[in-house]
C-alpha cells in the first residue's frame, strides 16, 4: 500500500510539472564567419491573469543532443517578462554549442509566452533573426516551407525540430514552382533536438531553385520545421515558419 501512495504522489507530481510547456526551436552560442560570434536572447513572459497563482513556478531546460538536460528555475510574478543577452552562456554556461529550449510550468491555467533571437555579433556591427516558439498542439506531420530562394545572392538552411521525448524519422521532399516534387530523402532526429541541413538546395540533385517549398513529415509523430534564408553579401536573414 505505501508503494501504490508513493508512485501515485510521483504521477501527481510528474503532471503538476508538466501541466503547461512551450519550445524555442533553435538557439546557438558559437564563432560565424569573419571573425563574427552568434549568441542567442530568450525572452519569456507570464501572460497569466487570475485566478493563476501569481507567482507562476517555469523551468526552462536546454536540450543539447549528447548531453543531459540543463534547466534553470524561474518564478514568473503576473505580466513579467525576462529577457537575457546571450542565454546560452549567462544561463547555462555554454560557450560553443546550441539545441532546443523547452519552457514549462506548474499551473495548467498559467499561459506563458517565449521566444528568441539568434544575433551576430561582429566588427560589422549586428544583425540577427527572430525565432517563435511553438506549442505541441499546434504541431502537424507535415509542414511546408514555401519560398525558399538559393540563387540571386541568397542561400537557405532548413531545421527539423523534434520536441518529443523519443526518437524520430523525418522526411524532406524538395517541390519546385510548378508543385513537381524533385527529391525526397530521410534523415533521423533524436530526442528533443533539432537537426539543421545547411544550404538545402545542395541535397538534392535538382540544384539551387527560387520560390520552391521544403515538406518535411514524420510517420511516426508530429514536427516543427523551419527555414532560414540568408544573404551571402550581408548575412541578412529571414526566419520562415510553416506555412498555415
């Protein structure tokens, strides 16, 4: 009977702290080109209005493929909002790396919001791009890219985020302007990780195209998927998100 009490108060427990969640799908600390240093900015805010417990209990947990979950606790007081430079580092002490972030909270009538920028930092000045965060209900099989260029000075790199817990295979089908598919290949992404293809024109025989759409799927769970199109000339860099 003490046994049963315990594992139910572990199940309680397990579903308080998991009662809301929120992901960033990429952030990254680490050296660019020309000398340049990305860094990442998360902001989180606490949108919550009553009768949630003010103040509301977050974690938010970096996911870095290879290594263990690093979280840090924060307690969201009603319209908060935290924004700190350089998370990785100030946070969890990253110097050189990059993952998912996943955002989650105590109270199921809390609505907490997050998102990011990833910025270059260099002689030139900075410039950078925003990253939304997404919610698991939101999320589909598929999700489609429209728009990619990689002629005319722009090149683009694609990102399959995997927030759940296991394992994934995912699919990535190149479809020109006319809605012909022109390649189609599979690639695994671990565990709460996402997977970054750079230059996604160069995976496929096809070449570089303008105005094509990326379809990444799963048959096995729903995903996030996102672009990245960037100048070669400035670094310029427009963050694309599924199309709805």
């Amino acid at each position: 009977m003490k046994r049963i009490f315990a594992l139910l108060v572990m199940l309680s427990l397990a579903s308080v702290a998991t009662a809301g969640e929120v992901f960033i799908p990429a952030t990254y600390r680490g050296e660019g080109a020309e000398g340049s240093l990305w860094r990442t900015e998360i902001v989180v805010t606490n949108l919550s209005t009553y009768p949630v417990v003010d103040p509301v209990q977050a974690t938010i947990t970096l996911h870095i493929p290879g290594v263990l979950p690093m979280s840090v606790p924060m307690l969201l007081s009603t319209n908060e909002v935290v924004a700190v430079p350089d998370a990785l580092f100030n946070w969890w002490g990253v110097v050189s790396g990059g993952g998912l972030v996943r955002i989650s909270w105590d109270d199921p009538n809390a609505r907490i919001t997050a998102r990011a920028r990833i910025y270059n930092v260099s002689s030139g000045g900075e410039f950078g791009q925003g990253v939304p965060s997404f919610r698991l209900h939101e999320l589909e099989s598929s999700a489609y890219l429209p728009g990619l260029s990689g002629v005319n000075g722009n090149r683009t790199n694609i990102g399959i985020v995997n927030p759940h817990p296991y394992d994934i295979i995912a699919w990535v089908e190149m479809i020109d302007t006319a809605g012909v598919g022109r390649g189609m290949f599979a690639t695994e992404v671990k565990a709460r990780s996402f997977k970054q293809l750079n230059d996604i024109f160069a995976h496929f025989q096809a070449g570089p195209m303008s105005a094509s759409m990326v379809r990444v799927s799963s048959s096995n769970a729903t995903i996030y998927a996102y672009a990245s199109i960037v100048r070669d000339d400035t670094g310029d860099a427009t963050f694309v998100t599924p199309a709805r």
